[in-house]
C-alpha cells in the first residue's frame, strides 16, 4: 500500500511535460504576444520537477508538490479566462460561437494543465509507501 502516490507523481510529471510542450510550441507559434503566454513554459519545470523530487524524497512531496500544484492548477484557471477572452474577442465575436470556438485560442488547453496540477494535489494526498 502507498505506491500509488509515486504512480500519480510519475503521471503528474509526463503530464506536465506534454501539456507544457504543447503550451510551448502554440504560444510560440504566436509569438508569445503576450507576457502571460510564459506563465506555463515557466511552470512546467517547476511542477514536473516537484512531482519527479516526490519520487525520492517525502519532504519534497509535503512542500513543494502541493504548492506547485496548486500554482498549476490557478494558472490553468487563469489561462481559461484568457482563452475564454481570446474567443469572445474574434471577429464575430458572441454572434459565432461555435465558429470562433474551434478556430480560436483552444479551450481545454489551460483545463489541462490544471488538471496536472489536480494530479499533483491528489499525489500529495495520498499515502506514502512504507518500507
């Protein structure tokens, strides 16, 4: 009993890694117009990192993997509304919805990377294995 949280941690930490790639490769292509666009290419070292430390290390894994969650999981709640605002500012605007849902900024990119940061809560949460 007690490997799972190193299961969610490993998971926490792929995650990361590919949400944050992802989140790279769209802002750059982008230009990183704006400053926020680097909030996420700046956390995903920081979580991936906390999650791979809580491989090895409890304290890691009672410090900073739940202060790096839920700083993932407020940027990506954050990241939301820029997405949202991104969306409602296209041409068109509330009067193409659906439209401007699919070709503008993605939705559920920023819901992925809290996600990841929900992982790492729920890792933080569980028990620890014994040896």
């Amino acid at each position: 009993t007690g490997s799972f949280q190193k299961h969610l941690c490993v998971v926490t930490a792929v995650g990361t890694l590919c949400s944050g790639g992802e989140s790279w490769y769209s802002h750059y292509k982008d230009n990183f117009k704006y400053r926020i666009q680097w909030s996420p290419v700046i956390m995903t070292p920081l979580l991936a990192g906390a999650a791979l430390a809580s491989l090895v290390s409890k304290r890691a894994a009672d410090t900073l993997l739940p202060v790096a969650s839920a700083a993932a999981m407020l940027n990506g709640a954050i990241g939301t509304g820029y997405h949202i605002r991104g969306i409602l500012r296209r041409p068109g605007g509330k009067k193409k919805p659906l439209y401007n849902t699919l070709y503008g900024p993605p939705i559920f990119a920023p819901m992925l990377f809290s996600a990841c940061g929900l992982l790492g809560m729920l890792a933080y949460l569980m028990r620890r294995e014994r040896r």
